[in-house]
C-alpha cells in the first residue's frame, strides 16, 4: 500500500530518495539530440552520495524554511516517488515530481500532486518547470491543469560535463 508521509532528516530516506532520483533521471533525461547522455546524468550525481552531501541534506531538512514541502511516496518500505514544493510570495512552485518508472501510471505522481495542493493558496498561480522533452510529464501537469506558457528556459545547474543543457518548459495553473 502506498503511503505519502514528509521528508525526514533521515540518512537512509535521503540515500534512498537520492537514488530514487537517480534512476528516474537515468530513465528521463538522456537525449541524443540535445548530447545528454547517461554518462553526463551520471557525473551529475557523482557527488550526490558523498557523507558531505548527505550530511548538508539533513541539515537542510532539519532547519528548512517553513515555505517548503518535499513528500516521499512509499510502497511498504521502499521509497518510490519524491515530491518538492516551494510556497511563494507571488507565486507557489511545484518544483519536481519524480516516481520510479514501475510505479508510473498507477497514481502515484497524483498522490504526490494531492499532499502538494494542499500547501498550495487558492489565490496564486501554481509554477512548474519540466523539461521541454519530457513528453510523459507534460501531459500529466496538462491533466492536471496546468498550461504551457511557451517559456524556455536554462538553468546552469542542469548544464553537464558535455557543456549539453536540459531545456525547461515553463508551465502554470491558475487557481
């Protein structure tokens, strides 16, 4: 049974949501047209299980800002989708939903999207940024409500070792 509860500042849930996001990333974002490859999603991550790391995340988690949410999916104990929010002043931002490949398409993300909404203000719009070719995840934030705005945009931190860049599509839901 699936069961969404809050991040902890957990060494073994940070270690298996890093890895969750892992796969997920080896799953969604290589792409030969744009040169991403698994090689570059791979250095990308490179560092993400270092004791330092892992330690700066439960940090964060312990003393996070009160305007942010990250929601893990468990099936029994194995963590299967992880969801990031950030509450804004202007705007709120959906900022990831990430679920295991084999759990794709059974309800998991809306899981997620449900325990997110409820952070949400009924009176500002609702930004998420997805990239431009993730096609699956489009179509899900489209059910969803959201509508792509036709921004592009590139952030360095997803700019990898092969100087390739993923493009993000910015898409939003008025409430």
């Amino acid at each position: 049974m699936v069961k969404i509860t809050e991040a902890q500042a957990n060494r073994e849930e940070i270690i298996d949501t890093r890895k969750l996001l892992y796969e997920t990333w080896l799953d969604t974002y290589p792409n030969k047209e744009l040169g991403i490859t698994r090689e570059d999603i791979e250095d990308h991550f490179k560092k993400s299980f270092s004791e330092e790391q892992i330690e700066k995340k439960i940090d964060f988690l312990k003393n996070k800002p009160d305007n942010r949410f990250i929601f893990i999916a468990r099936d029994d104990d194995v963590v299967i989708g992880v969801c990031s929010v950030v509450i804004g002043d202007e705007v709120d931002e959906l900022k990831s939903i990430y679920v295991l490949l084999q759990y794709q398409s059974k309800g998991v993300g809306l899981m997620l999207w449900n325990e997110a909404n409820k952070k949400f203000s009924n009176s500002k719009p609702i930004k998420v940024m997805v990239a431009s070719y993730n096609e699956k995840a489009i179509n899900f934030y489209k059910k969803l409500g959201f509508t792509n705005t036709g921004n592009i945009a590139y952030d360095e931190r997803f700019r990898f070792k092969s100087g390739s860049i993923i493009p993000e599509t910015e898409m939003i839901k008025k409430n």
